[in-house]
C-alpha cells in the first residue's frame, strides 16, 4: 500500500509594483478619478431636484472638448495669464506625492513635506488662479479672486487650528503617521478633539470645493459665485486645466479626509499589484460616497447670502479652537 504524503498547497502571490510605479500611480488616480468624482456630484445633485442630470462621465467629455478648442488671451494680459494654469495643474500633481493615497507605508516622495506643507502648495495653486483672474482686467473674475482671497485669510487659520489640534493628538504632523495612528485604533476617532478638527476640516472642505450653499457649479453665473468666477476669461486648453485642477483640489482635500481623519482603511500594505488595483477602488468608492453626502448637504439648504461666508468660516474656525481646548481639558 503506498503512503501519500500531504496535499501540495499552491499560494498565488500578487505580482509587486516598483515603488515609482506606484508613487506614480497615486498621481494617475487623482487625475484620472477627479472629473467622475464631479460628475457624481454633479448627477446627486441633479436626481435630488428633480432633474435627469449630466451623465456621470460628462466631465470627461467636457474637458476633452476644450482640449480641442482654440486658446485665447485678453488683450493686455501678460505672460501669467497662460503660465498661471500650469503652475496650478503642477500644484495638484505634486500634493498627492506626500499624501497616502494609495499605501499604507511611506514612499520615498511621501516625507518632502507634511500636511502643512500639502497645504500650502495648495494654497500657491490658489494664488496663481487668482493672479490669473486679475490679469484679465475683466470685473467679474477680478471679483472672484479677491473674494476668494478675502475669504481665504479666514479659512487658512481654520487649517493651521486644524492640524495643529491632530498634530497634538496623534503626535505628529507627517499624513502617513496620522494616518497609521488613527487607523492603529477606533478609539483614536471617536476622541472627542479628533472629532472636532474632523468637523471643523470638513466645513473647510466644504467652502474650498464652493459647496457651501452660496455658490453653485451649474446654471447660470451668479454674482455669489467665487470658484467659477475666477477662469472667467480663460478657454480651450488653459480653461480645461483649470476645471480639471479644481476637480483634483476637490479630490486631494477628500482624500485628505478620509485617509488621514475619518476612515484610513482600504489601502494597500504592500506593493503588489492586486491590492494596490483594491486600494484605488477603495479611495474611488470612498470619495464617490463622501460626494454623495456633500451633494445631499449643498442641496439641503436655500442659498445663502454672501456674507454668510464669515460665519461658516468662523463655524468651522470655533470647532478646531474647542478641538484643541478639549485636547488640554481632557477629552483628547
């Protein structure tokens, strides 16, 4: 009688990704993903008043449309009327870089700089649209950038409060290790100062997209409008790079929160290439649910005058104060 020995067991392992690949690849997900997230956003939207809506993928359509348009300049603009869209698109492409997109572990690009740092590209990127909008000359996208401005000395303490108050609790400022210590236990959410940066960031996220009741990404322009107002003058080309990199704005500043605050979870422990493909799917699904809320919140209230604006700000500014009052009081 012949022995058999035990059953030969065959593991399947994924393929691993070079690291540049895959550094690589949380910028490709950012770029490629933003339009649909928008369109999502865009089609809630639209369900929720009654109306058939864009399709999902209409972003994409549109902005191969201005692809293919002819660029024009008004006259007497100077040189950084057109160097300004790619000095912002430049600005989106590098924040996914130190954000954690789509790993878990750090890549090599990934401690350039920390989340303050994240925020201050950003906030260049925001500097150049808005030089952009005043070399036109024209009324309403002069208008847009300084309101934009004006509204954004407010907005920018509430970042400052707001990393400040995570960076106290979690012991650093770096989004990787935020990220590893939020997502180390789900006690380190439900803290009541974590809660409040959350809270406060989120309504920050909320005037940073223009999805706050007092502006809108549709219909016709309006004088309340910021975001829209500043490309005002642009086309074709330049026109599609800035609608694409206020599309990737509004993804980086969801990831932000969701891989760094809220839910950390979904992304990939190792290079290989089937959960890092799992990884991205997750970040998709996360962002489309996070719109999905944000379109039901932006449609949930009547539109707002514009001077309200102060007072969402100054909302979301008192949550981070109390998040780092609690922090010292105990209850961080």
């Amino acid at each position: 009688m012949q022995r058999r020995g035990p059953p030969e067991t065959s593991t399947t392992v994924s393929p691993a990704l070079p690291i540049p690949i895959v550094q690589l690849l949380q910028v490709v997900t950012i770029a490629a993903a933003a339009p649909g997230v928008s369109g999502v956003i865009s089609r809630v939207e639209a369900r929720l008043q009654g109306r058939a809506g864009p399709r999902v993928l209409q972003p994409y359509y549109d902005l191969a449309k201005l692809f293919r348009k002819e660029a024009l300049a008004p006259d007497g603009s100077s040189w950084v009327f057109l160097a300004a869209p790619l000095g912002a698109m430049t600005c989106y492409l590098t924040v996914p870089l130190l954000i954690p997109v789509l790993t878990t572990f750090g890549l090599p690009l990934g401690y350039m700089g920390d989340i303050l740092g994240g925020g201050f590209i950003l906030s260049l990127a925001s500097f150049l649209v808005a030089v952009a909008a005043l070399e036109t000359g024209s009324p309403y996208a002069q208008l847009g950038a300084s309101r934009a401005k004006t509204f954004g000395a407010i907005t920018e303490p509430v970042v400052l409060f707001v990393v400040f108050t995570v960076a106290l609790v979690t012991g650093t400022d770096l989004p990787y290790a935020l990220a590893a210590t939020v997502r180390s236990s789900a006690g380190q959410i439900i803290r009541p100062a974590h809660l409040l940066a959350a809270a406060a960031l989120f309504m920050v996220i909320l005037y940073e997209t223009a999805r706050i009741p007092v502006e809108t990404h549709s219909g016709t322009n309006e004088f309340g409008m910021i975001e829209e107002a500043r490309p005002f003058e642009h086309s074709g080309p330049y026109f599609a790079l800035l609608k694409w990199g206020s599309a990737m704005k509004q993804l980086i500043l969801f990831t932000i929160l969701l891989n760094v605050f809220v839910a950390p979870w979904g992304l990939a422990s190792t290079p290989g290439l089937v959960p890092v493909l799992l990884a991205i799917a997750a970040l998709v699904g996360k962002a489309a649910l996070l719109g999905v809320v944000i379109a039901v919140i932006d449609n949930s209230f009547a539109k707002l005058r514009l001077f309200k604006i102060t007072e969402f700000a100054a909302g979301a500014f008192l949550l981070a104060v109390l998040g780092v009052f609690t922090l010292y009081l105990g209850g961080g």
